[in-house]
C-alpha cells in the first residue's frame, strides 16, 4: 500500500469512532512491534539524494518508487485519525484559544488522553512509537490550530528529542515516560538575546562545581516556547572543555528540570499569531544540574541541537498541506452560500488551483521525505527536511493571504478564522531556523560536498587518470552541444511512468544544468562563495524546485503505475499535471542561466501565473 492510499483510506474512516486513550493502543502492541521494527535503524546509510543534484545525478534508489507504508500500519494509522479529526472538530474552539490567548486545560487534558504528547517516542517508554510518515499524518489535522501545533511541537518535535536521539538508556527511562503520558512538559531553550540565529555565539555558561557532581547554568533564553508551564528543558550553554590539551569553550546540552530551583519564567509574549501558545523568556541563576544530565558528550552539544532542529522540519510541510486543504474546504462552502458557480470566476480558479497545486507539492516532499527517513539504517536528511521547510512555510504563507481574498471584506474579520490562519501561518518562515538561514545552509552543505567531490576528481586527473579526464571532458563536450540528457529515470530500466516520460526529461534537463552551474560556481568563485549569498540564494533556491519536482513525479507516477483509484483527479489530466513540473523547470532553468551568467538583480519569482487548461 503507497503512501497516497494510506492519505486517502485514512480520510474516509468513519468519525464515528470515541478518542483513543494511551491505554487503548496497548491492546495494538503487535501492529506497533511491526513498526518498531521498520523504523529500527540497524546501520548507517549514506542518504545522498540532495547532495549527489549539485553533481548534476540522480539518485534514484533513494526517491524511486515513492515510498509505501504496510496494510497492518495502514490499518492502525484509520483507527487513530479518526478520533484525533474529531477531538479537533468539536473540541478545540480555536477561536476562543486566539482570543484569550490560551489552551485550556480540557483541551490539553484531551491532547494527553489522545496520546498526542508521545506520537513517536517508543512504546517501551509509554509512548506510541509512530513512524516519522504517521506522524506527518497526524500533523496535517495538528495543523488546524496553530497554537497547540506549537505546544505539541515545542515538547516533541525539539524539547525532548534530545533524550530520544542523543540520550542514555537511564535518561530515556527516568523522563520519557512522563514526557509521553503529557504528565511533564518540555522546551527546547536555544536561542539567546545576543545570538538569534546564530546558535554557536550562545553565552548561557555551565561551570562544573568544586565537587564535580553538578554544573551551575547561568544565562537566560527568549522565544522559549512552552517556556511557562515546562518541567523539562533541553538547555544549551557553554562548558570549558580539553581539546589537544588546550582549554576551549564548547556548547553542550543538558536535561534541566525545573524542579532544581533557581528558574524563572518571564510573562507570556503578546504575540501576532498562534496566540494560545506559551512564548516566553526564562533565565536560569546557578541552576543546578546533575553531571549525568548531559546529553551527548560535554562539548557536544552544538551537534546535539543541529540534529534535533534538523529531524524535525520535515513535518510542516504535511502541516501546511493539512492547513491549506481546510483552507481551500472553507472557501468552497462559502461560494455554495452564496450560490456563485465557481466555473463563472477565472480569478478564483486561479486562486483554488494555486492553493491546491501548493498542497499536492508540499504533502509530496513531506511524505517522500518522511519515507526516507523511516528506512533501516541512518539517513541524513537534514537537506531534504530544510528544503520541505522553506517551500511549505512559503507557500503556506502565501495561501493563507489568497484564502482570505477568496472572501474578500468578510476574510479581515474575526467572523471568520481566515485572518487568525494569516497571522498564525507568518511565523512558519522565522521559527525553527529562518528561511534566510536555511537557504544558506542547504546551498553551502550542498557546494561543499560538490567540491570535495570536485576536488577528488582534479587530483586523480593530476595523478595521469586519463579515463578520468576524458570522462569529464566528453561531459563538458556534450553539454556545450545542446547533446540530450539521460539520467535513467525513462527508458529500459526507468522509473518514471511512460505518460510522464516529457516530465522526467524535464528534469533531468534542469539536474544536469544545475550541476554545470555549481561546478562553474566553485570554479569562479572558490572559498570565497561562503560570501555570495544572493548567489547562495539562487543555488538554494533552485534545489528546492528539483527536489519538489522530483517527489510531485515519484508520487504521480506511482500513483499511476499501481492504478490508483481516482488518480487522474488526484494528479490532475496530462496537461494539468505537468504544472508543477513545468512551473519548477521554468524557475529553474531560468536561475541557473542568470547565476551562470552573474546576473543576480532580476529576480525569477518561483510563483508565475499558472496557466489553467
């Protein structure tokens, strides 16, 4: 069973079925032993798909076929959606959370009861134990209130996953299980007043005491979400540490209860939007932390806090998708109040299929990324998560406003929950690493591994490898002649459907242009790219298009190949299908050819009008 059956039988169980408590899914312990089991990671694997575009390859394996789920977790996953989808449909009065600037405690209650506060911390330490891809799932319908996505979010998604990636086996034990039962809260406390997004210039100290058996945190930490109520943090301060016998500073991570005194949480910030969540500053006075509290190793703690906000940015873009379906739900129902045909409007039209090509794109990258990540072995999939993240909170962004311009005058009320979906949704692009930083980091982790790999090759040229040499010069020579591109995503031993063989071509047409235009990058610039950030920008940009085409095509094309039920109107007829293809081939194109030639003023808007057949 696919992903794209699991989306759909998942919808269609009955709402019929009473909330799910923590003790009803130990009577599923068999079907949750089948998913520890898949999610086991049982060796490293070197996930490179992201990183082997800036060579100008695909790697197919890693993206081809989209990834499926089993009919034992598919049947799980309908018993658990439903009762969630109802708790949020006549539980959660979101505008009364927005307004008063609170969950209340019912509401949190009903969270517990669900065991929403443990979605993926194992069944050994009472929690659900779901993989990343149900997860996702369960955040499309999270998503509808913003706040209590980010109550969820600040305690799973970061304030704990410190323990469950990095922890001991006594850590896990003494707090996870409280932690998954929602009886202890948890925040994640990173960012500082002085460092903002830069995370290695936080100033927060741990002093080891004269006995050794505890550190003294001093420091304090703002936009800490979950930061009033939290009984768990996950707090990151500098350590002195012995490096080659020289004494240097070095973050490290460490598990702070706030029951150890001397921890004050400041007033709850009046923020724009997800009103209801906990935003705070909380500063911490020679708290006193036990020595096995560290996570990790003392002196690595940076890697610790990268791995955590990494692992967990994939899931917006399910979120977002969850988000813009309701979205694109409540504008329909407003147009059949008014007894308006649809078909009457082309602005609207317009409007409809740019929100829902948006949420195809951005639950396509989510759940092949989620796929990925729950396969034996260790996937690196930071670059892959990022990319999600800064294409779902973007567009998300962006559906959120045409939404509301569906309804005109009426969508700027607070009659509707239009306006309270705009102001949530403008934080998506600032928390958990800003856009802007995001973009940096996937363009320069990218071009690094191309220069190494580039590197390698020069030195073997140098070495007398004429093989070698020849290799890259036949390649240079085929380019430069306008020679066709033939990745293997079509032909014999292809991978894409047949119907969409003039997609597939189409990018590995933008694969190979993008990985001419990096080598041509690290040959004209050198080191010194670490400095071009509008060329940064473009690189960054242009991956994230090859990365939402290649999932839009894996997803279509297994959709087909396996004869979907109404696929043709889940992917769209041949000639709508090929829009977000055609959209992401234009964009990319177009920036690699201005980046190639240096011109970095016009800019090449990744949203162009989408031509409506």
């Amino acid at each position: 069973m696919n992903t794209n059956s699991f989306l759909a039988l998942s919808r269609a169980f009955p709402r019929g079925t009473s909330p799910l408590t923590c003790h009803a899914w130990r009577l599923w312990k068999p079907a949750l032993r089948v998913q520890q089991r898949r999610t086991i990671r049982t060796q490293s694997r070197s996930l490179a798909y992201a990183k082997d575009l800036f060579l100008g390859q695909i790697n197919k394996a890693e993206v081809f076929p989209y990834p499926e789920i089993g009919n034992e977790e598919l049947e799980e996953i309908k018993q658990f959606v439903a009762p969630v989808e109802k708790f949020f449909s006549e539980e959660v009065d979101s505008a009364k959370i927005d307004r008063e600037a609170t969950i209340p405690a019912e509401t949190l209650s009903g969270l517990k009861e669900l065991g929403l506060f443990g979605i993926m911390i194992p069944e050994e330490y009472g929690g659900l134990g779901l993989s990343n891809t149900m997860y996702a799932r369960l955040n499309e319908i999270i998503a509808l209130d913003g706040s209590i996505a980010v109550t969820l979010a600040a305690h799973q998604a970061i304030g704990l996953k410190g323990i469950l990636i990095a922890g001991t086996e006594a850590q896990k034990k003494k707090y996870l299980p409280r932690l998954a039962s929602g009886e202890h809260i948890a925040a994640f406390c990173l960012t500082e007043p002085g460092s903002g997004s830069d995370a290695a210039s936080i100033q927060t100290r741990a002093t080891l005491s004269e006995d050794g058996q505890h550190y003294l945190i001093t420091g304090s930490k703002i936009w800490i979400s979950n930061g009033g109520f939290a009984d768990i943090m996950t707090v990151f301060a500098r350590t002195e540490v012995e490096v080659d016998g020289v004494r240097k500073d070095r973050i490290s991570a460490f598990i702070v209860e706030k029951s150890f005194g001397g921890i004050t949480s400041g007033k709850p910030e009046d923020k724009l939007g997800i009103r209801g969540s906990y935003t705070c500053e909380v500063s911490f006075d020679n708290v006193p932390v036990p020595v096995e509290n560290v996570i990790g190793e003392v002196g690595g703690g940076f890697k610790v806090a990268m791995n955590i906000l990494n692992s967990g940015r994939f899931s917006m873009g399910s979120s977002c998708a969850g988000m813009i379906k309701k979205l694109i739900e409540l504008c329909v129902l407003h147009r059949a109040d008014l007894r308006v045909p649809l078909l009457s409007d082309s602005f609207l039209q317009e409007k409809f299929a740019l929100m829902a090509i948006n949420a195809f794109v951005m639950e396509s990258m989510a759940y092949l990324t989620a796929g990925m990540m729950d396969r034996p072995g260790l996937p690196d999939c930071s670059l892959e998560a990022a990319m999600v993240k800064v294409f779902s909170s973007e567009g998300g962004w962006i559906c959120c406003s045409e939404a509301l311009q569906v309804l005109g005058g009426l969508g700027y009320t607070k009659n509707y929950p239009f306006e309270r979906y705009v102001r949530d949704s403008r934080i998506l692009p600032i928390f958990e690493g800003t856009n802007e930083i995001l973009r940096m980091y996937v363009a320069l982790t990218g071009m690094q591994h191309a220069g190494r790999v580039l590197t390698g090759k020069i030195k073997e040229m140098k070495k007398g490898n004429i093989f070698l040499a020849a290799t890259m010069a036949g390649k240079k020579l085929r380019t430069s002649l306008g020679a066709s591109v033939d990745l293997g995503l079509t032909g014999k031993d292809g991978v894409v459907h047949p119907s969409l063989e003039e997609s597939a071509k189409k990018l590995e047409q933008n694969v190979s242009l993008f990985g001419s235009t990096v080598e041509s990058l690290l040959y004209r610039y050198g080191k010194s790219i670490v400095d071009e950030q509008l060329v940064l920008k473009r690189v960054a940009d242009v991956l994230i298009h090859l990365y939402a085409m290649t999932a839009v095509l894996s997803r279509a094309s297994r959709s087909i190949s396996i004869g979907l039920r109404n696929h043709d109107h889940e992917v769209g007829v041949r000639d709508r299908r090929r829009q977000p293809l055609d959209k992401s081939f234009y964009f990319c194109s177009s920036n690699s050819q201005h980046v190639i030639s240096g011109n970095f003023t016009e800019t090449i808007q990744p949203d162009h009008p989408v031509r409506l057949k």
